[in-house]
C-alpha cells in the first residue's frame, strides 16, 4: 500500500508538469444538452445498452473473483501474483499486437467468442487449468479493448466527444458496480461456475450485438 501511495506521489508530480492546452470556457447549459438522450443517435443509443451489458459480464468476473478463485483452487500468493501479472502482461501485449487492425467488427466477435468460450471452461476446470485459462484471459481482454476503443471513438460525436465516451463508461461502471456487488453473493451460495457461465453468456450478447450494430 506505501509502494501504491509513492507511485501515486510521483504520478502526480509528473502530471503537474504537463503543458496545459487552451480551452474554452466551460457552459453547463451546453453540456446539458449533449446529455440528451432524445438528440443521441440510434448507434449510440443501442450501445448505451450493449455497455452496460458488458458491464454486467464484466462485473461478474471482476475485482476480487480472480484472486479468491485462486485461493480457493489452494494457490500460495505468489502463485496468484505470478498469475494476475501473466494476464496483465498478456493483455498489454495483444493490445499493441491487435491495434492496427481494421478488421473491428470481427475483432469484437472473436474477442466475445474467446471471453465465452474461455469461462465456460472455467467453470468446470481443474485449478492448474483454470490458472492457465485466467493467464490466457489477458489475451482476450487486450483483444477486446481494442474493439472497446474503436467503437467509443466512432459513433461518438466530435461535438461532444468527451461526453460522449463518459457516457458510455459510466453505463459500462454502473452495470459492473451492481454486478460485482451480486457476484460475492453467488460465488458464496453456488460456486464459481453461475457468475463464470453468466458473464461468458452475457460476454457473448455483448459482442453479437456489437458486431451487428457496428459498421467498419
């Protein structure tokens, strides 16, 4: 935790370094008019809903199932560190690796597909395997932001860009808040098998839906 607070530190010291640009002045009124939904385009407005659906999937995998999952399965904390650094560096990776792509639509389908495919085996698989599975899941979450990205910078409108993205991630926020919170509450009563099913099911409606809805 006093590593995490340096880190922070020196962050912030760096930020404050930063060449501000020049911006207009800020009007609330305005503001409040790129927050209508009614002016919103139909696109936007379906991935409003798609957002929070992939919120939901990701809520039900989120913050601290990996971590008890491992510890459950009789992994030593080095071993989970070993595990959650592998995803981390497996995400990074094929995010730079999948990053040129222009093939978005598919991107996002075959991410889905992998998310799917990846915890229903999870949910069923021995701990060695499902270790495996979790560092291999990096791979998907990498492929999948990429997809994540391109749609917020594309159906978002340049009048109202940062709005627009804040929107849809506080969709995204709202939905894996609740989820997450209901997640502890089913891996205490039936297992991680439910929550892992559920988010690969929920993982996959997200990704057809995207992939219909979402024009390259």
């Amino acid at each position: 935790m006093l590593l995490c607070a340096v880190f922070g530190v020196v962050v912030a010291l760096i930020a404050l370094t930063l060449k501000r640009e020049e911006r207009g002045r800020f009007d609330f009124s305005k503001a409040l008019r790129f927050l209508d939904f009614r002016k919103k385009e139909k696109t936007f407005r379906k991935f409003l809903i798609l957002f929070c659906i992939m919120g939901v999937s990701m809520g039900l995998v989120g913050g601290f199932v990996f971590t008890w999952y491992l510890d459950a399965s009789g992994f030593s904390l080095e071993t989970i560190g070993l595990v959650l650094g592998a995803q981390i560096l497996a995400a990074g990776l094929f995010s730079h690796l999948f990053s040129k792509t222009e093939r978005t639509r598919q991107t996002i389908l075959v991410a889905g597909i992998l998310f799917a495919v990846t915890f229903l085996v999870l949910g069923f698989a021995a701990p060695f395997l499902g270790a495996a599975l979790l560092a291999f899941y990096g791979a998907v979450q990498g492929i999948a932001s990429i997809g994540q990205e391109a749609i917020t910078s594309r159906i978002s409108d340049k009048r109202s860009y940062g709005t627009d993205i804040g929107l849809l991630w506080t969709g995204f926020h709202i939905a894996e808040s609740f989820s997450l919170a209901i997640t502890g509450i089913m891996i205490s009563q039936w297992g991680f098998t439910v929550p892992f099913v559920v988010a690969a099911l929920t993982c996959l409606t997200y990704a057809v839906g995207s992939y219909l809805s979402f024009k390259d």
